[in-house]
C-alpha cells in the first residue's frame, strides 16, 4: 500500500508540472501582446516591453494594386512633326536647284511618348518636349481607341504640356504629394517604352530636388530620381506610389548609350499640378518670381557668411526694383527657409517658388553676416505685376499666328526685334519647318516687329524671298527662294 501510495503521489507530482509547464509557456510564448479575456472583456493594462527599432515587412512589397490601378489610364501619344534637314551645300544637285543656301526639304517625321489621364472627361498631362512643334498629336487608350488630341497649351520651362480628348468615363489617376515622398520608398513608372504599350516598371526613390542642368531648356529643376527603368517613349508617363496615386511625370534619364542605365527622373507632381491648373485656366503658365540671381551654397561662402552648415541659396545678386529687394533682400544674403519650407539647394528653392502665383506673399527667411531675418515678399510676374497673364493668341500671317517678342526672347536669344510663332498651320512657314515658339527675325531682308510689318514686307503675303530667324532650341535659320 504503501509503494503504491508513493507511485500515485509521483504521477500527481508529474502532472501538475507539466500542466503549469504548458501554461507558463502558453504565456511566455506571447509577449508582445496585451493579455485579453474575450468573455469579460477585462485587460491586463501593463504592455510589454518592446524595443524601439522599425520592424521590416517579410517578403516583397506588393505593386499589384498600384499596376493595375494606373495602367488603364496612361496612354500612348503619337506626333507628326516637319523638321527641316541639314545643310546640303556640299550635295551638288541640292546646289544647283537651290544655289548657295541650299538645304534638304522639309520632311514629316513620326514622335512617340506616353501621357497620363488625370480627369474622366479627357484631360492628358504629358512633356512639352513629347508635342513641341507637332503638326497633329494622337493618343491611343490601353484599350486600343485612338483618339485626335488637342493641345490646351504647353509649358517649356517645366517641360508639362495639357492634351485634351473628346471622350467621358475615362479612368483617371488621382494626385498624390511629391513632398511626403521619402527616400527608399518604392514607385512605379507607366508608361511605353520603345512602343511597347501599358508597361510598368518598378523602383526606389534614390534622390529629391535634383538639377540636370540641362542646356538651353527647362528653368526650372527639382527632379524626382528613381532606378525605375525608362527608355525613349517613357517621357510623359506616370510615376505613381503604392497607392497609386500620381507622385510625378517621368521625363528623363542619364545615359552614355541613350537607353536606360541606372538612373531616371521625373518632374514632381506637386509642381506638375501648379502648371496644369494654369495651362487649363488661363493657357499658359502664370510664374511668379522673386526677382534673385542664386547658386548653391559651397564650404567657401558658408564660412565667409557664417553659416552654420553648407545649406542653403545663395544671392549672387538682385534685381532691380524686384520683388526681393522692394522687402530688402540683399546680394551675399542666403535663403535658408520659405514659409515652413527648409531650403538646402537651388532646385529647392525653384520648386518651392514655382508653386505659387504672382501676388501670392510668402515669408522668406535668409542669414545675413550669421544671423538669421523673416521677411514677407510679394511675388511677381515676369513683367513685374501681380497680374494674370493670359495668353495671346496673335495675328495670322503666311499661314501662322505671331506675337510681337517679349523683353525675356530678346534678352535670351540677344536680338532687339522679331515675332514669335504661336501656332503653324498651312502656309509657307509650315512648309519651310518652322515651328511654333520660333522667332522671325526678317523677312525679305527686313526687320519685323509684328505681323503688320510681315505683311508690308512681304506685300501682304504675295512675295517671299528670304526668311530668316531662329529655332526655340536656339538654332539660326536663313531661307532664301529662287523665283
């Protein structure tokens, strides 16, 4: 009796270990949770202790949603364009039809790109640089409908044109905020690539408010970089997070070869959206500015002006009556900061400004001999108002519609008179290839101003014997026609 006695109270002993075993590891098998009793609803109120680094999602990131959320509305933009060729004085049958200033005829020539809807009702964004100087522009939907777009207007200097479409129920890609977009974070790029429709490629955000410094074009630059892949055909395409929302209009890339290779870049949202709203309203961009000439900040100058870091836009110089110095900016001062905007670069400072409108007052602080000064700037259009600027259509002449050139042409291209080209259609200047945003400079050997000098040089229309002027790339042309 008495063994059995000990046996039982072992197996006794033995069982109420592992029960309370089993609970205790029940227990300890969870400690990032807070104890809940579903039955009473009673919580056990002290948390457990976790530590604070970030915890990293298992497995890849998923860009279904945002693919198939975006991809219906980005489409595909055909231009036709006439392009004149090179000199052909060399070409001896060129020389004797057409004698000294012989050049190759003009010729149609086929552009592709990629453009975003951005309302049901047919509203495209895509580049300037996709439709400048096009004849006819073309958009085809994911679904294979083709339709004739009509340019609302187009903006060089942020290089975003508007395209419109008949059509309703489009689907539509929404606006995000290229602000909050953070390094590291994961995009997508839309858009058609070597005519390959509806192709979507991934990548990170690698840099914000980057310059490209490219030659002879667009002022402003505060590029989004992205390993995304782009090739020829992405300009004008979408750059959407994972929520699919619009964060930016891819438009370039770096390469030695011409095809992608690392790097790509688009325009930000925040500022696409600035220059849309005003392209749809007023048919050209409103630009205010604050009237300073700047460059980055370097170890030299933050030392010389006591600066606490190398951040920062310098003013090398202000222009007169400008809006900077009527709120007493100075040359030498350096912007640190618009509003509650921290600004460390030049391209900062563009894409910050390029949000507003002339009239708008911001609050610019800048450091001068190391301490720091908040003032209130009106800004102002380029012809020194707070006034809505609207676009001139001009006056038809030789087929084309020209606007006498502004202070900004003459200062840029360095000539003190001409007219601009608006709008090419069928005509001799059409026929020669010129395009719209090119500068006439003299007509039958005399200078013109505007289209009534056009038509008293030309005896209204009915003899040209010269043409000369310049392209809005910059490049000079000379016609001369043998009668």
């Amino acid at each position: 009796m008495k063994i059995k006695s000990i046996i039982t109270t072992v197996l006794i002993t033995v069982f109420g270990a592992v029960i309370t075993l089993f609970i205790y590891t029940r227990l300890i098998d969870r400690p990032d949770q807070n104890l809940i009793d579903q039955d009473n609803g009673s919580i056990d109120r002290t948390p457990p202790v976790t530590l604070t680094s970030m915890q990293v999602q298992e497995g890849p990131v998923d860009l279904t949603y945002a693919a198939e959320l975006t991809v219906h509305a980005v489409v595909h933009v055909r231009v036709r364009s006439t392009v004149t060729g090179e000199d052909e004085t060399d070409n001896p049958l060129y020389q004797f039809f057409y004698g000294n200033n012989a050049r190759s005829q003009p010729r149609k020539v086929t552009g592709f790109g990629s453009g975003v809807i951005i309302s049901a009702d047919g509203y495209i964004i895509t580049n300037n640089h996709v439709v400048e100087g096009a004849d006819s522009i073309q958009v085809t939907l994911n679904n294979n409908k083709t339709y004739i777009a009509k340019l609302v207007g187009r903006d060089p200097d942020t290089d975003i044109a508007l395209l419109k479409i008949k059509e309703e129920n489009l689907p539509f890609i929404k606006y995000g905020d290229s602000d909050k977009l953070r390094l590291g974070e994961w995009v997508l790029a839309v858009g058609n690539p070597f005519n390959l429709t509806s192709t979507v490629t991934a990548g990170i955000i690698s840099a914000k408010g980057r310059n490209l410094d490219m030659e002879g074009s667009y002022k402003i630059e505060s590029f989004i970089q992205t390993d995304a892949a782009l090739n020829m055909g992405n300009s004008g395409g979408a750059l959407v997070n994972t929520k699919g929302e619009l964060v930016g209009i891819t438009s370039a890339i770096i390469s030695p070869t011409g095809t992608y290779s690392g790097n790509s870049f688009a325009i930000p949202v925040n500022i696409v959206k600035k220059a849309v709203n005003d392209l749809r309203q007023y048919g050209r961009v409103q630009r205010a500015i604050i009237g300073i000439n700047i460059q980055e900040v370097t170890s030299d100058i933050a030392d010389r002006e006591k600066l606490k870091d190398v951040s920062g836009v310098y003013i090398a110089s202000v222009n007169s009556g400008g809006p900077a110095e009527e709120a007493g900016i100075r040359a030498k001062d350096v912007i640190v900061k618009i509003d509650d905007v921290k600004i460390a670069t030049p391209a900062q400072l563009q894409e910050t400004i390029s949000e507003h409108h002339p009239g708008d007052k911001v609050k610019v602080t800048y450091s001068r001999d190391g301490r720091e000064n908040t003032v209130s700037v009106v800004l102002k259009n380029i012809s020194g108002s707070t006034n809505v600027v609207l676009e001139s259509t001009g006056e038809t002449v030789l087929g084309a519609k020209v606007v006498p050139i502004t202070s900004q042409d003459k200062k840029k291209y360095d000539i003190n008179h001409g007219v601009k080209v608006t709008d090419v259609s069928e005509g001799i200047l059409k026929q020669i290839g010129v395009r719209a945003g090119a500068i006439i400079t003299s007509i039958n050997d005399k200078n013109v101003n505007n289209a009534s000098d056009i038509r008293e040089a030309t005896t209204d229309g009915e003899v040209v014997n010269s043409i000369e002027g310049i392209q809005s790339n910059g490049t000079v042309f000379s016609f001369k026609f043998r009668r």
